[in-house]
C-alpha cells in the first residue's frame, strides 16, 4: 500500500512517471502484465514492456518539455510572449518521427500476432463451450468430455464465510492439459458471447454462438493456472472462472483413463432403476449446480426475468412436456438445451425433483432409462 | 438565471417564465438548457459510478445483487456518454458557434428546440427502465447480442430511447453545420474561424455519418427480437459478430464525437493564458480532419478477440497505430503554444494542461491497447476501463469543466470564484488519479471488467480506487456550487474577461445581447 500511494503522488504530477515506477516492479504479478508460462505470454509481455517503455520515454520529453516552459514562462517571472505561431519544418518533423517510432514497433507486434494465430500442427484438440454460467470441455480425440463450474460456496461470496485462497477462482472440474504439448482449443458458446482467458497463457478468445474461434498454447511448466470468463454473459459474468491443471504426459494419462472410468460407470448407471430418495438427493445437488442461478434454490425464480418452477405449468404438468423443456430448451430465451450438457441419470434426478420439490407435490418420478428414450 | 441573458431593445418581447424554457428558439437559451441538462445526468450518472464503487470496494457482495450491478455498468455508460458529455458539447457549441462567427443565432433555431426538447423524453424512458420488470437493462452500453435479447420488458425502451437520442444528435448536428456554413460574418473565412468551431464541425459530419448507423443496428436488434428476423442470430443464418461490427463502426466515431470539441475548447483557452497565439493553427485544422477520416476505419480494434483473419487483425491494428500520429501533432502544438508565451494559471488553464497532460496518458494506453498481441491480454480488463476513464474524464469531462470556467463570466456576466475553481481543480485531479491509475494495475494483474465480485488479490486497487471514487464524486458537488453562486451574482465581469482572449465572442457585453451580433461584426 504504501508503495502504491508513493506511486500516486507521482501520478498527480507527471503519469509518465508512475507508469515508469510500475515497470520497475515488473516481477510483482500485482502490478505488471504477468510473464506467463506459455511462449505466447512471453511473446505478450515482451511486447508490452516495449511499447510501455516507449511511451514512458516520450512521455518524458513531452511533459518534460512541457513543465520547464510551465516553470519558466510564467507572467509572474516577468516572461514577455513570443509571437511564432508556426514552422512547416518542425510540423514535418514531429509527423515523421512518431511514424517512424510506430513502424518499428508494429514490426515485432505483427511477427508476435503472427506467431500467435498459428494453430496448425497441435497435438491435442479441445473443444470449450461457454454457458451461462459454466465452461464445457470435450477432448475431442478422447472422448471425455464435463462440465467446469465454479466451486466457492455461496456462503463465502455473501461474506457469511472465511474467503477461502483461491476465491472465485476455483472449479469443481478443472481442464488438465499435458505439458510441453501443442494444445488448440476450438471455442465456441451455446447461449450468448463468452470470452475464454488465463493470464498465464497469454491469450484470450471469445466465444461465439454458432461459431468456432480457435487459439493456442503449450505450457512450458507444470502448475495450476487460474483465469475467468472475460466477456460480459449476463448475471453471473464474474462468477465463470477457468482453472488449467499443466501435468506431465504420464499423470496426463492416468487422468484421461480415470475420465474414461467414471463415464463407463455413469452409462452403468443409467441403465438401472433409481429410487425416489436416490433420484431427490441427488436432483438437488445438480438442480443447484446447473439451474439455480436462474431459477433460484427456493424455485421462485427472478420475477421478470427467468420463471418460477416451484408450482409452474410445465413443472407439474405432463412429465414429457417437461423433460423436453430442459433436454432441449426454448431457442430465443436464455433457458438453455440441456441434453447435450448433463447425463441421463443427471437429468432424470434434476426433472424428479423440481416435480417433488417445493411443494410441486407431483409424485412423480423419472427413470434415467426414460430419458436415455428421450433422446 | 435571469441574469444570463438581457433584454435586447430592438427586438419583439420573448416569453417568460416556464413558458421562456419550453419555446424558446434562443441560442442562449437552449444552450443553458442543454448545460443544465448535462450537469444533471452528470449526477445521475455520477450516483451510478458510486454505487459501482461501493460495491467493489471489497471482494464479496456486500450491497447489489449482480444483475442490478451490471444494470449500473451498464446504464451509466448510457447516461454519461449520451446524456452528460454530448449534450453539454452541444450546449456549448450552441452558445459559443453563433458568437464565435459573427451570427445572430443558430440558422434553424425551431429544430434546435426540437432537439434539446426529445433529450428529457429519451432519459425519462431510459432511467424509468430501472422500476421495470426484468430490471433495466444490463448487457452493457455496447447492447452485444445474444446477451441484449435477454432484457426484460426494458429492451423495446433502450431501443426506442437510443433512437430518440439519435435523432436529437442529429438534428444538432445539421444545425451546426448549417449554421458554420451558412452563418458566417463577412470576412469570417474558414481558415480563420476558431478551433472550437472548426473541430464541432467536424465533429457534426461524424454524428451525421455514424447515428444512422447505430439507429439501423439497434433496429435490427429490435426486428431479431420482436419481428423473427434473425440478422445476429447464428441458427438463422445470422452473425452475432455482424453487430459488433456495426455497432463500432458507429462506436468508434463515437469516441471522437466525445473528444475533438474538447480539443477545440483546448485550443481556445491554452493560447488565451499563454497570451500567444496557437502553434500551427492550420496543422491543427488538417490534423482533427485526419483523425475524423482515420475514426472510420479502426473500428473493428475494440474486438481483436472475436476470431477475425490475420490479415484483418493486421489492419486494424496499423491503422489504429496510426491515429497517434495527428494526434501527437496535437499536443506537440499545444506544448509549443505554451513554449515562451507568458503564461497564467487560472482555473480554465490549470483544467486545459490537467487535460493535456491526462488526456496523453490516457493516449499512450491506447496506443498499448491498438498492438493486437498484447491486446489479447488487455482486451476486457480494468486496463481499458482505466484507458477510456482518461481520455473520458480527464479528458473530455476536464475539457467541459475548464470551458464553463472560461465562458461562465461571459454567460453570466459575473466572475466566478478563483479561490474555489483552483480548488475545484485541484481536488479533482487528485482524487480522479487515485480513482483510476490504480486500475492500470488491476488490468494488468489480470481483473476482467463489468464483475461485481472479485478475487482477493485485487482487493488494495480497488480500494484505493473506490476512495478517489467517492472522493471524486464530492468534489463535483463543489462544482455545482460555484456554478450556481456565479449565476447568482459576483463580481461584474468585463468584455474581455481574460486579458489574453482573443475572438469575437469576446468583443460582446458580459452577458452577451439575447441575440448575439444583429449586426455583422468586421473581420479583420
Ligand atoms: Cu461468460
């Protein structure tokens, strides 16, 4: 603190200066663009620390120049007015010279973007889709595929707990990468425009309905990086964060064969019948996790906004009315298609509860196989 | 405000009273409403920021639900950008263009009613928004789809409140023209007309180009939602990215729409306090004319990240790099006016260099934000909020407030408080520096913009900028005050007012006749 409010003196009398003094300070994360882990953050922040000094280094004789005519040519010192008032010569000086300045730095900036948009060549392709309010991962040459969500508990955010370390920058499923590896992440979204960005890898990327944008990285050292939606998606925009595991490629392995594990499981799973207790317990959990931010915990939803379940039509009217409302949505609204996100067994348990739940005393119940027919 | 204007002999009596306000045809007149207009959104804008502030002033969510916070971000853009800072570049070029050429009034004064009248209608609805179901609207002043069509019973309001104000800034906008073209005392050639006349009229060329275009993407927005068109909508075979293109290819226009009357009002008042004329008067002329020209194509580096080719990035980044040059010419003429002149440092000049000096901050960030490369990085961050807070405030806001101080004893005919102007100033760039220099940091360390709750690790930054927020946010209420006691009386000022001014607004009585030069004065 008391090194930033030194900084702000500085501030009111020349930025230029405390722009410099945050340059000093570059290894602290806190103040400068971060260096990054991947050959493309080094790219940035290389990239950055140039046209920073740059300007600094004008800045200087700019406002420089500027304060010593403030000090000396002062009606109080007794400065009588020149009366020039123009000079083609100097006109055609300080417009050729910034020129200059500009093509030399958009020399190494065009090679660095250059670099950057290269996506051939990668070994390994992941698909990210963003939703409102969650990040969507498919390893699309592995089949595996989940769901990331943020993993701060509510009570934290509205301060009725400790902050925990890595506050609103934790998921409940993380996306691991190997390292030393090309990856290219095919981005897109299912609802409105999200933005795809960890600091540390050095580049961001929106995600686009209908659309695919592609970028890249190849993290150099083994590490968690953290980062968060970077495009305005709503209510819960500051509430989508994105945690990179980096692993060697021998517990890269094992992960994507734990992966494989716990999908045959579910698919096991889904072929038996569940039990209402089974079904309600494990509807709330995923009724929390992926509809609550709209439709709110209670099932009253937000008036206006997004509709109350609790006593609504569809929610206690015909059961197939109802699981075709959450497989497949309603196009134009913000109420997603949830087929493609969620397993049968997920579905089943989340459509069981908000028939029972609430006082929705439907009684009804929804076997994983009825949904799997749905499909 | 009686005081602001006198009754001129030879001409018909006008109305009084309420009536005076409503159908007034004045220059003066609707100039003063356009100001106090300004100033009042000013505030409502203002309230908005520190509800914004407060809210971010520790991680958590202490006292706005999210939703009601992005309604904030996003309805105080609105208000600020199209009800503060235009209209009171519009109130100012409405008392000072006839007076400043020669001319008795603006040329079409009933369309100049007209259009500050439609201006209280629009924010009415805009702001009424916010007691609506569904809440006001909350995808950003940008209105990107899919994320506009999710507004409640708010959208059709934004859309229709964003027409009206278009058509107002249109109709401002052919007014200035018309009036700069055909208005002129003889002798009053172009290329001696003053820089604040020359850069509004620029500037109207710029309005008249890019409203329409705003008006047409937020029609399609409103056909995509209402009317099952499906021009952004992929499934349809639409492009969502169409909108952003749209959008700021007015957007970017925009941004100079915002800033080069505050070059003009610079322009103005450096050379007056430096009792020298202004370096390289023509420079200056050709230099605003390259920026308008250069604002059309640049657009598309608001949105580096949307996937765009190479080659697209490429341009857009060359081109934007290329605006530093005419505007470097800029303040490298600003500099040069003040060099060996002898200068004085009351309130308008200390908020003319307060500008030059922030407004080049803020010029350099920029500058950092058109290399695409690190781009990716900065893009959506504190780091832009920190940008255009600079050129915005400490630049166009700053520009406004020295102005008032400048032209107030013309207007009013009284002189303002020096002691509390310098105050004023000086308040306000402290604490406008700790508000937003911090966010410099904030962006680079790695804060997005437009969230509600933060990571611990920017919790001092924010702090920091919250405190120069509020502190900020005071300070105008002291604005507010000298603006009023100034109407209300003061010492009598003269003709000149400033000893160093030079122009014709300056040969009128202190408050200037109801209509300005009935007669055309001669240029020499
Ligand atoms: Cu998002």
């Amino acid at each position: 603190m008391l090194v930033s409010k030194t900084r702000r003196a500085l501030t009111a009398g020349a930025g230029a200066a405390a722009l410099l003094s945050a340059a000093t300070a570059s290894a602290d994360y806190k103040l400068n663009l971060t260096r990054g882990v991947t050959p493309i953050s080094q790219g940035a922040y290389d990239m950055h620390m140039l046209i920073l000094w740059v300007c600094v280094a004008i800045g200087v004789v700019v406002f420089g120049t500027m304060f010593i005519s403030i000090i000396r040519h002062r009606k109080s010192k007794g400065a009588k007015p020149a009366q020039f008032h123009e000079s083609t010569a100097v006109e055609i000086v300080w417009t050729i010279v910034p020129f200059v300045i500009l093509v030399s730095m958009a020399i190494p900036a065009t090679r660095a973007l250059v670099a950057m948009e290269d996506t051939s060549n990668s070994d390994i392709s992941i698909k990210v889709t963003g939703y409102q309010w969650k990040w969507g991962y498919d390893y699309m040459d592995e089949g595996v595929s989940f769901i990331s969500t943020l993993a701060t508990p509510k009570e934290q955010i509205y301060n009725q707990q400790d902050k925990g370390e890595h506050y609103l920058l934790e998921v409940d499923n993380p996306i691991v990468v190997p390292v030393k590896k090309k990856v290219r992440l095919l981005i897109t979204s299912n609802d409105v425009i999200h933005a795809w960005w960890v600091p540390k890898l050095g580049m961001k990327k929106d995600a686009i309905p209908g659309f695919i944008n592609e970028m890249w990285f190849r993290i150099d050292r083994e590490g968690t990086y953290r980062g968060q939606c970077a495009e305005l998606c709503g209510k819960d925009h500051g509430f989508m964060p994105i945690v990179v595991e980096a692993k060697n490629e021998a517990d890269y392995r094992q992960w994507i064969a734990d992966q494989k594990g716990a999908k045959a499981a579910d698919a096991a799973a889904a072929d038996r019948d569940w039990s209402m207790a089974e079904l309600m317990e494990r509807g709330e959990k995923k009724y929390a996790a992926n509809c609550a931010a709209c439709h709110q915990a209670s099932g009253e939803g937000i008036p206006g906004t997004f509709p109350a379940l609790k006593g609504s039509a569809i929610a206690t009217g015909p059961v197939a009315q109802h699981l075709d409302r959450v497989m497949n949505g309603k196009a134009g609204t913000a109420m997603a298609a949830f087929a493609g996100q969620l397993s049968d067994v997920d579905l089943a348990a989340i459509v069981t509860y908000e028939r029972n739940a609430w006082g929705n005393n439907t009684g009804d119940l929804v076997q994983p196989s009825e949904v799997k027919a749905a499909r | 405000m009686s005081t602001a204007t006198t009754h001129d002999a030879h001409h018909e009596e006008h109305p009084s009273g309420l009536a005076r306000w409503i159908f007034t045809t004045n220059h003066k007149d609707i100039g003063t409403l356009y100001l106090l207009f300004a100033l009042l959104m000013f505030i409502v804008g203002g309230a908005m920021a520190m509800i914004i502030r407060a809210e971010l002033f520790e991680p958590g969510l202490q006292f706005v639900e999210p939703q009601f916070f992005n309604s904030m971000t996003t309805m105080h853009a609105l208000v600020m950008i199209f009800g503060a800072v235009m209209p009171a570049f519009v109130g100012l070029a409405n008392w000072l263009i006839p007076m400043m050429i020669g001319a008795p009034d603006m040329a079409l004064p009933r369309m100049n009613n007209w259009s500050f009248w439609i201006l209280p209608f629009a924010f009415a609805i805009l702001i009424s928004t916010l007691f609506m179901d569904g809440g006001a609207p909350a995808g950003g002043w940008t209105m990107y789809p899919p994320l506009v069509l999710q507004t409640g019973n708010a959208f059709p309001f934004l859309i229709f409140a964003v027409h009206l104000m278009g058509i107002s800034s249109i109709m401002g906008a052919i007014n200035v023209i018309v009036t700069i073209i055909n208005m002129r005392a003889p002798g009053m050639t172009m290329m001696k007309m003053p820089l604040f006349v020359w850069t509004w009229l620029i500037t109207a060329y710029l309005l008249i180009a890019t409203m329409p275009v705003l008006a047409g993407s937020v029609t399609m927005l409103l056909t995509d939602r209402f009317f099952d068109t499906s021009f952004f909508d992929a499934a349809g075979g639409g492009d969502p990215v169409m909108f952003q293109h749209i959008f700021w290819f007015f957007g970017h226009p925009e941004v100079y729409i915002l800033i080069l009357p505050a070059f003009g009002i610079v322009s103005q008042i450096i050379p007056t306090f430096a009792r020298k004329p202004l370096f390289g008067y023509s420079s200056m002329v050709y230099a605003t004319a390259s920026i308008a020209f250069l604002s059309f194509i640049v657009w598309a580096h608001h949105m580096f990240t949307v996937g765009m080719p190479l080659t697209g990035e490429l341009f857009f980044m060359y081109a934007t790099m290329l605006i530093a040059v005419p505007t470097g010419v800029k303040v490298f003429n600003w500099v040069s006016t003040m060099w060996k002149g002898s200068m004085t440092f009351e309130t308008p000049m200390l908020f003319a260099v307060g500008f030059v000096v922030m407004f080049t901050i803020g010029g350099f960030s920029g500058l950092m934000l058109a290399i695409a490369p690190v781009d990716f990085q900065y893009h959506d961050t504190y780091f832009v909020v920190a940008h255009f807070h600079y050129v915005l405030v400490t630049g166009a806001v700053f520009a406004i407030m020295g102005a008032t101080y400048y032209w107030l004893p013309k207007w009013t005919g009284h002189m303002y408080s020096e002691k509390l102007g310098k105050l004023h100033f000086w308040l306000s760039t402290i604490s406008v520096n700790v508000l937003f220099f911090p966010q410099h940091f904030l962006g680079l360390a790695g804060m997005p913009r437009r969230i509600p709750d933060y990571s611990p690790q920017f919790t001092e930054f924010n702090q920091l900028s919250s405190i120069g927020g509020f502190a900020f946010g005071l300070t105008q209420l002291l604005f507010v005050y000298i603006v009023i006691q100034t109407i209300r009386g003061g010492e009598k000022a003269s003709e000149q007012v400033w000893e160093g001014a030079h122009g014709l607004e300056w040969t009128l009585p202190s408050p200037p006749p109801y209509h300005s030069f009935s007669t055309a004065p001669e240029i020499k």
